[in-house]
C-alpha cells in the first residue's frame, strides 16, 4: 500500500514540474525579445525596462510557486509517512495496555490459550487490528518473569517494537506454607532441561513443603505418576532472613535448576549421577520468587535443594519454613482412588463445605457453602460415592478425560450444589520425606507435657482426660509408627508455632480429643508416610491441620454429632460416615497477601 502512495506522490511531484517549467520558459524567451528589442527609442526604452522589472518579478513567482508545490507534494508524502507511524505506535501501545492486562489479572480474556498473548478472534495466528495497524503479541514466560513484545505495521515501512518485562511475585502474606508441584511424564529421556516442555500442561499438580527428595532407583515421586523419565517443578516464594551473599545448591539426579527471582543461580543440568553444583547471589531480606526443576531419566532420581546463609560456613537443606505459595489453583480434598461419604439420612448428615483461615477459625459467619473442591483422579464408574443425604456444598471433580456423570455416583437424596467436572491435571500425591532426628523411644504419658525442639519417637500415646501436649516454635516430631489420642487428649499449637507432624503407620483420635483446636491449618501438618496408613478421627474428635498421606486413608465418623476435620485433604481415599464434617479451608492462597508486578524493562523502538 506504501508502495502505490510513493508512486502516486512521485507522479504528481512530475505533473506540478511540469505544469510550472512550460510556463517559467515562455516567460523567458519573452525577456529574451523584450531585451533585444531594448535600444530603439526612450519611450521603448522605458517600457523595456518596466517590462524587465514585471517579467523578472513574475519569473521569480513562478519560481516561487514551483518551489511551493514542490514543497507541499513533500510534505504531502511526510504527512502520509508520519501518519502511518503515529498508526504504528497507537497499535504498539494498545495491543501492549491489552497483553498488560492479561497479564496483571493473570486472566486469558481472548481465548486464545496465552496469558499476554492477545489475538483479534482467540486464535494465536490472528492478529490484532487496532486502529488501522496490525499488532502482532507474545508473551513468554521463564520463572516468575514474563516478557511481552509486540510487533506492530501500518504500511510497509512503518512498524513499531515494544517489548517488556513484568515481574511476578507472591507477597508471603496469606499464602500458604510449601511450594506448589508440578509433575510431567516423559515419552523418552529429555537429556536436559530444555528439552523438557514446561509450559505443557502438568500430569499432576499438588504440594510439597520443601525440596527434599532423596537419591532413589526408580522411585514414583508422585501418586499414579511413572518410575522414570518424568520431571517436576517447585514454585512458590523463599523468604531470607537477612540481606546478604547467599550460596544455594541442588544434589539430583539426573539434571536440576534453581531460579531466585527468574534468574537462574544453579546449573547442574543434564544427565548424571548423584551430584551438587551451587551459585551465589545478594539478597534483600524478605520474600523471593523461587522455582526448582529436575527431570529424571533413568536409574537413580531425586532433588535437594540447599543453601548457605551469608556469615555461615555450612550448607544445610533450606527448612520448610522458607517455604510459601499460592494454593488457588488446588483442590482442596481430594481422594486419590476413591471417595465415599456416607450420610445418615437427617438434615444433620455428613457434609463438606469451605471456610477461609484467613478470617479466623470455622463457625459463624466463616462458614461458605461454595468455593471448596473435591476431588478423585479416579475415571472408573461409581469411584466418587454419596449417599443418604450427604451434601458437598461446593464442587466436584474427577479424574482427567472422565465423565463425572459416570464416575459420581449420588442416591438417597446426596446433593453437589456446585459444578462437576473433569480435572486438567492429577491432584497429585508426593511423597513426604522425614528427616533424621535423635530417638528418644516411645511417649505414652498422661498429664502435661511442651516440646519446643524437634525429636523422633517410636510410638506416641497421650491419654487421660484433659491431657495435653504443647508446641512451642517451629517443631518437627516424628513417629516411627502409630499416634494415638484417648478422650479428650489435646495436642495446642500455640499462636505463631507450627508443627510438622511425620506419622509411619496409623493415627487415631477418640471421641473429644484433637489436634491444633482452634487454631489454623497452616500451623499443623500431618505426613503419614507408611503404607496403607489410615487417619481416624472417632465421634467429636477434630483436626485442625493439613493432612498428607500418599497412599493411606482418611475415615472420618460420626455416629453421634459427629467428628470434624478443618484444613485441606490430600489421601488415596476419603471416607466419611454419619454426621462428620469436613471443612475445607479455601484461604491463605493469596487473598489477603496477592501477587506484587512489577515492570522491570520498557523497550520502545523503530
């Protein structure tokens, strides 16, 4: 189109010329005669010279005029050049407001499966039309920074880039301790990093508190997930201590990375043995964007991930405790395998409902009868049971690819007041590793007792009414096989503690006992490790925690008023009976604290 313009401008520069030098000649050749014919008598002489003075004075009109239509036939051309460009950055800078939103909702508003990316009718070949111009947008994504670049047209040689790059990070406030999972399985062995596809969609999403996963042969890291040639990713927010020079390691096997706020800080890439490469880097006090990756692809796997506080000689496995993210995107309960909630046929039965922790405990006006989810990543007909009244008030989901007409099966009058469908991803199951800590042999006592430092037992028992257990700070205990709690034995948490419970068999709670009353499920969680371990809570027991058993039970009852569970849910089946309840906690997943942006570059060029 610039082309036909340039040629119809040239044209009419030619015709203007041409038009004004006809003329400008005549004129000429008439001075010329009016010059000769100067001499023959005053008067002539005279009129001569008048006649002169008028044809230069119109010689030099005409001048003019010729070099003002020259002039306006440029400017013509300029006007027309610099429209096109002004085109050009009005299309960059609208298409780039777009992609900018997109991307600060965290919302794909035209459909066309890119967050940042924008399109004219949700498909990624269509570009754009702003304003007369074309715009073509992308948006790539690498840790927790996203980089937008935009190529805008007018004509053919108007265009404008504009490029930048926005910064996502999760404040800690309202998040939820660990880091979010990611799980792929591979089709064959990647060799790196980068020829794993991270931006496809996971085979599994679920939780970890830390990176900590030991060197194993052909070991499952999640639930239903492949024994070799996958590749996991964490992410989720360090917070340091102190501002300083801090040196981060991973130990994998095979290859693994450490990202600190999108740049990476540990390259121990590619396929090998048990090994550990470290990096350093200078940070603020405070809260860091944080992602750790590996893949394996034969033979032994695992990740570590550790760091070096500035001042300190040692390395040592970044605590639990550094750990936060967002859970939004989770469901909250989820059985693995199976769910069967059996109610009681009242209008008191069994029923799953949500509250938010970020408003204190459940009860009250902190009781919401929407925004919780269940889930199964069963496929098989009648794996997700309700009978007998038993209500979710909230929403359900199945397995990948699955039918939830055909996988739920609801009778005696069971309710879903939400939606049901099928998950994108595997809730996934990752296996919790305890750490090794001095045995002091078996508890069992009954009266008061406080623990304010980590330990390891074989056995715990706490009996007798009105006995309790006390943790103070951040204590991790774990017990090499069963935990038991008679009526009306408590285990407080108190207000800024948490506690990581390591539980290797079974864990029973009988009827008025608990755990963590009161409190918030972020100060209390409970790994139960072994196999086919089983989590009981008895009539009018409770729980106020976390709960994680990749390959155990939980059986809630209620024969009386009831047992009740606050927290989130993440077992190879959920059972529940009679009257419990369970009562998913929906907060601490970024909506009190959110996500900060920034814009950390701005390129704007021709």
């Amino acid at each position: 189109m610039k082309a036909n313009m340039n040629m119809n401008a040239n044209m009419n520069v030619t015709l203007h010329v041409r038009v004004a030098v006809r003329p400008l000649g005549a004129v000429l050749w008439g001075a010329r005669s009016l010059w000769c014919e100067r001499g023959s008598g005053g008067h002539r002489a005279a009129r001569g010279s008048a006649a002169i003075s008028i044809l230069l004075a119109l010689v030099l009109l005409q001048v003019v005029v010729a070099a003002a239509l020259l002039t306006g036939t440029r400017q013509a051309d300029i006007s027309q050049r610099a429209l096109a460009g002004v085109r050009a950055q009005y299309a960059a800078d609208g298409a780039m407001a777009m992609s900018l939103r997109e991307v600060y909702a965290n919302v794909d508003e035209d459909a066309d499966g890119s967050i940042g990316g924008i399109s004219q009718d949700g498909v990624t070949t269509s570009d754009p039309v702003i304003g007369f111009a074309q715009a073509a947008a992308t948006a790539t994504t690498a840790g927790n920074d996203t980089t937008i670049t935009i190529n805008s047209r007018s004509a053919a040689s108007s265009s404008r880039r504009v490029s930048t790059v926005v910064r996502s990070v999760a404040s800690a406030s309202g998040l939820t301790p660990g880091l979010l999972v990611e799980g792929w399985t591979l089709a064959s062995g990647p060799g790196s990093l980068n020829n794993v596809n991270w931006a496809s969609t996971p085979a599994m999403i679920g939780t970890a508190i830390e990176v900590n996963m030991p060197n194993q042969g052909s070991q499952r890291r999640w639930t239903g997930g492949p024994n070799n040639r996958w590749a996991l990713r964490f992410t989720g927010t360090i917070t340091v201590p102190t501002t300083g020079l801090y040196t981060f390691a991973t130990a994998s096997d095979d290859g693994s990375d450490l990202w600190i706020n999108g740049a990476r800080i540990v390259n121990n890439d590619g396929d090998h043995s048990w090994q550990t490469r470290t990096g350093t880097v200078t940070l603020t006090a405070g809260s860091h964007a944080f992602v750790a990756r590996v893949y394996e692809n034969g033979g032994g796997s695992g990740i570590i991930a550790y760091w070096t506080l500035p001042g300190s000689g040692s390395s040592v496995q970044i605590p639990a405790s550094a750990f936060t993210f967002d859970a939004t995107t989770l469901a909250h309960g989820v059985g693995h395998a199976a769910i069967n909630i059996a109610g009681d046929s009242s209008v008191t039965t069994a029923i799953v409902d949500a509250y938010d922790s970020a408003n204190g405990p459940y009860g009250g006006s902190n009781v919401l009868t929407s925004g919780g989810v269940v889930a199964t990543n069963a496929t098989t007909a009648g794996a997700f049971q309700l009978s007998a009244m038993a209500q979710i008030r909230g929403n359900a989901g199945v397995g990948v690819g699955a039918n939830p007409a055909s996988v739920i099966t609801a009778s005696g009058g069971a309710t879903i007041t939400g939606i049901s469908t099928a998950q994108a991803s595997r809730s996934g199951l990752t296996q919790a590793t305890p750490p090794t800590l001095p045995n002091l042999g078996a508890f069992s006592g009954s009266g008061t007792f406080t623990a304010n430092s980590n330990r390891r037992y074989d056995s715990f028992s706490l009996s007798g009414a009105n006995s309790t257990f006390t943790v103070n700070g951040d204590v991790t205990i774990v017990v090499t096989s069963a935990v038991s709690l008679s009526d009306n034995a408590r285990i407080i948490i108190t207000p800024g503690s948490r506690l990581y419970l390591y539980i290797g068999t079974n864990c029973t709670l009988a009827s008025t006992s608990s755990i963590n009353a009161g409190g918030s499920p972020s100060q209390c969680y409970i790994f139960q490790t072994g196999n086919s371990s089983v989590f009981t809570l008895q009539d009018q027991a409770s729980a106020t925690a976390h709960l994680r058993s990749w390959s155990g039970r939980a059986n809630l009852t209620g024969s009386g008023s009831g047992s009740n569970f606050m927290g989130t849910v993440r077992v190879n089946q959920l059972d529940m009976s009679g009257k419990a309840g369970l009562h998913l906690d929906i907060g601490g997943g970024g909506s009190s604290g959110g996500v900060t942006r920034s814009i950390l570059s701005w390129t704007d060029e021709q």
